[in-house]
C-alpha cells in the first residue's frame, strides 16, 4: 500500500468531536450515502449500564469534492483503502471556531484508475499483495 492522499479534511462534520472518543489514528469506513457523496464513518465506544460496552458506528462526514473524485474508481471496485484519522483540530484551538478532522488514505495506486467497461461487467479475481 502507498498513501493515495496524504492528508485530507473531513467536510460537514457530523458531531462534536471533543468527548466523542474520536482519537489519532483510529480507522475510518468511506462509503457512498444516497446523495452520491463519500461519506466517512468511525465506530464509537457505546456504554450501557453494568460495564457492558459495544462499539457503535457514527458517520463522521464527507471526503471533500476532489478526495472523494481522486477516490472514487477505488470505492467502485470495493479495493482495500486504509483510512486513518491523523489530525484532530478542536474547535476552541481553531481561528474558525469549529471542529476539524483530516485523514489519509492509504491503497494501491493501480485502484484509481478508472474502471474500463469491461471491468464494470466482470468481476475481479482478488490479487495478492
């Protein structure tokens, strides 16, 4: 794997991130949602009562237009992304006052080429890395 985007901002976050268990490093899922934009999603420790614990999954926001174009062909083929938070901006710390996250991507350079016709309608054997 080699990083696809070094670092990238998280655009509409969804929630405060300042108590939220959001943490440096902490793995992110990107999927489409129903407005054809990439949405980025981490899983929060949920506590209930008496110890008992289970990570829930919260969507955190959106990859920015370009991310989410450069990342695209990948998230079409379903190919193997590490996707890690590697900044947390509070927004007390900030000038704009608001909450920043940004992350990286990491993948196989050759998944970001866009899919050829033929590649759409069959699918792809896994390779090794």
């Amino acid at each position: 794997m080699q990083a696809l985007i070094h670092q990238t901002r998280i655009d509409g976050l969804q929630f405060a991130i300042q108590g939220s268990g959001v943490t440096l490093g902490q793995d992110v899922a990107l999927e489409y949602d129903q407005q054809n934009r990439v949405a980025a999603f981490v899983k929060l420790p949920a506590r209930w009562s008496f110890g008992f614990s289970r990570n829930k999954r919260k969507q955190l926001g959106y990859l920015g237009p370009d991310a989410a174009m450069l990342i695209t062909p990948a998230l079409e083929r379903q190919a193997p992304l590490r996707v890690r938070i590697v900044e947390l901006e509070p927004a007390h710390a900030r000038e704009e006052g608001i909450d920043q996250v940004s992350v990286s991507i990491w993948g196989r350079p050759s998944d970001l080429q866009p899919l050829t016709q033929e590649q759409s309608v069959q699918p792809q054997a896994p390779s090794e890395d």
